[in-house]
C-alpha cells in the first residue's frame, strides 16, 4: 500500500482548512493537480542549477541544459497562485465584516485593510509529508523501535485518542521523530542568506553583502558531532532519566528568521499523525 499519497491529502487538508477553511474531498480533481505539482516544485528546487544561480546569476543562459528547473518552479508556483486567487476572491465575496474570520486567509485579508501581510501556503506540507513517510519506513525497519513506542503510549495514554500536549510524556515517541529528521535531510535549504559583516571561517575571508547557502543538514550526519551519525538511534535523544533531551545542534527547520514558517504546524501534525498511526497499528513489510 502506498501511503505517500495519503499523507498528502490528509496533511494539504489540515493546512487548507487552516489557511481558508473549507477541506476539499478526497477525489477532488484540484487535490490531484495539487499533488502533481508539489511533487514538481521541490524536485527543481532541490536541483544544484537553482542553487548555482543564486550563486552565479548569469549562468541563467545555461538553464536550458539542466532541463528547465527554474521555468518549472515558475509553473508551479503560477498554479498556486492562480488558486490562491480564487479561493480569496471566494473569502471576499462571502465575507461580513460583523463576523468572525473562518480562516487565516480571512483573517490576513482583514489586516491587511490596515497593514501588508504575507504567507505561505505550502509551508509546512512537503516536510511533513517526507518525515512521516521516513517514520513510517523506520518503523519497518526497526521493529524493535515500534513496539517500545506503542508501549509507551499504552502506558502514558492509553486508548484515548492523543493530544499535542501528550508530546511531554511520550518521550520515546519523541524521541523517535527527532532522530529521522535528524538523519534524513528532510527540507533544503531554499533560502539564501547575506552576510551583515565580514566573516573569516576556516582562513577564508567572506566579505559583507556575499550570499551564502547554508546547509545546516551537514552537521546533522557529523561523526564528530554525533557518534556513529550513519546509524538510527532515537535512545541518543533521551537524557539519564529516559527523558527527551532536545538537541540545539538538530535544525530540521533551518534556523533565524528565514526557518520555516510553519514549524509550529508542521511539529504538531508529524507528531500527532504518528503517534495516532502506531496507537491502533503495526506497521510490517
């Protein structure tokens, strides 16, 4: 059974409810357009010619070469944002301004009577849906690894169905979701950085205003920084006591003021998607 796809409507859903508060059904054509061209958008970003020519820009002319990444992101990103457009052309036409907003995109476009906003709305969907699936082959892989999950929410929670704030006792489970995203690079990095000052790292002096890529994901499978960094093991994320212990060396999001804008939102669902999932099932090949 593949369950990508799954993840995919259930987690794009959460976020449209969100952002403009309706869902859209499981066999609705956009959803399947909406998949197609997430998939497209961060296949090219993730392609070394986008990173090349935020570092290069006159190599543009070569863009042809690599198959086009960038007119595909352009393609992809012309799809949302003629979607984008109706669905708040629909929020407008409905709104009272006597109620209450239904949705951040209502919300937004009440503020933004008195002030510019800005969003995003695929923040937070392909990492969520990339790390659960990479739970979800752990989990496989290590069945091991499974069981002591689904001992630990049997003790701490139960049949009851799971809440964010059982995040604090379910240490293991936690524990769990830190390592895959520590050892998986789930995000790129797609935001580049400029230097305020000049830097010097390693004998190489970076003057001011250079744009920089930093790729936090290197840190993460350093054997200096993490012993046996290769191998699987949520236990290095557990203090003395059997505690989660969070590593500040671990930035899944990035970091600053460019880290993703749906952090909070995507911790929330990757945790409770999992914890549900291994509550009332196993999980085998």
């Amino acid at each position: 059974v593949c369950v990508n796809m799954e993840y995919q409507v259930g987690v794009a859903n959460i976020i449209w409810q969100q952002a403009f508060g309706r869902i859209l059904p499981y066999d609705d054509p956009l959803m399947e357009s909406m998949k197609g061209k997430t998939n497209e958008l961060f296949i090219a970003l993730a392609h070394p010619f986008i990173a090349a020519h935020r570092l290069f820009p006159h190599i543009i002319y070569l863009e042809k070469l690599f198959g086009s990444p960038m007119k595909k992101v352009a393609d992809a990103m012309t799809f949302f944002n003629e979607y984008i457009e109706k669905e708040l052309d629909i929020i407008k036409r409905d709104s009272n301004d006597d109620d209450e907003p239904h949705s951040y995109a209502g919300a937004f476009l009440r503020e933004m009577q008195r002030r510019e906003s800005a969003g995003d709305e695929l923040a937070g969907f392909e990492t969520t849906v990339t790390s659960l699936r990479f739970i979800l082959h752990y989990m496989i892989t290590h069945p091991e690894v499974q069981r002591r999950a689904q001992r630990e929410i049997d003790e701490k929670i139960g049949k009851r169905n799971i809440r964010m704030e059982d995040q604090k006792s379910l240490h293991y489970c936690t524990a769990i979701i830190r390592e895959v995203q520590r050892i998986n690079i789930i995000g790129i990095s797609l935001l580049p950085r400029m230097t305020s000052g000049p830097l010097t790292i390693d004998g190489h002096k970076i003057p001011v205003g250079t744009g920089i890529l930093p790729e936090f994901a290197i840190v993460h499978k350093d054997d200096k920084v993490f012993e046996r960094a290769d191998f699987f093991c949520p236990e290095r994320h557990l203090n003395e006591h059997g505690e989660f212990a969070k590593d500040p060396r671990i930035t899944p999001f990035s970091l600053g003021k460019r880290s993703c804008l749906a952090e909070g939102l995507a911790r929330m669902e990757i945790f409770l998607y999992f914890t549900t999932f291994i509550q009332h099932l196993s999980f085998s090949s």
